[in-house]
C-alpha cells in the first residue's frame, strides 16, 4: 500500500535552514508527481510546493518563494524540501501527498517550529 513517511523536523531558531525528507513506498514513485503541504495551528492546511515526475517543473506558495526548494530523488524514492530564511509564520506541521489512482495519500507529518 501507499506510505508516505515524513522526517527532518524541529525546531530552528528564525533565519535558519531545515531540510525535510518524504520517503514513499508502494507505488512507483518516478511515474507521480509530489507535494508539500503544511498546517499551521487554527488554519487550514496550505499548498507549499509541488514537483512533477522527473523534478523538471516546480512551483511554490508566495509565501515560500525564493526561501524554499523542492527536489526528488527518484532512485530513493525520496522527495525533500530545503527550507532556508526561515521566519515563525513557518511554523507548522508539514505533509508530504501524492495522488494515486486519483486518491490521495498524505504522511503523518513533521512539526517545524521556528522561535527563538
């Protein structure tokens, strides 16, 4: 069946970096595009970033542009996201999802807090 295991969070103080990882399992991964979401507390859960099958074409929230970076690796069946300048406001649990076979599958997430 379809996993999807998040890892890298923490906490890290404001203006610094984390890289969180996604590895997936059950399906082909190369043939799927991913996404990272994130759920800050009392709001809704937000697109962060999205890559397509080969990581060709990316795309990010505003919010995240310029400070973010989504990559996969195809051979690991691993999808990250380097997170630099990080500000407060990016706190969060952050998902990783792929849609397959048009259901979608979620992690259970990774908590990134930023406070000094």
């Amino acid at each position: 069946q379809v996993q999807l295991v998040e890892s890298g969070g923490g906490l890290v103080q404001p203006g610094g970096s984390l890289r969180l990882s996604c590895a997936a399992s059950g399906f082909t991964f190369s043939m799927y595009s991913m996404s990272w979401y994130r759920q800050a507390p009392g709001k809704e859960r937000e697109l962060v970033a999205t890559i397509s099958r080969a990581g060709a074409i990316t795309n990010y929230a505003d919010s995240v542009k310029g400070r973010f970076t989504i990559s996969r690796d195809n051979a690991k069946n691993t999808v990250y996201l380097q997170m630099n300048s990080l500000k407060p406001e990016d706190t969060a649990v952050y998902y990783c999802k792929t849609t397959y076979y048009a259901r979608d599958y979620w992690g259970k997430g990774t908590l990134v807090t930023v406070s000094s």
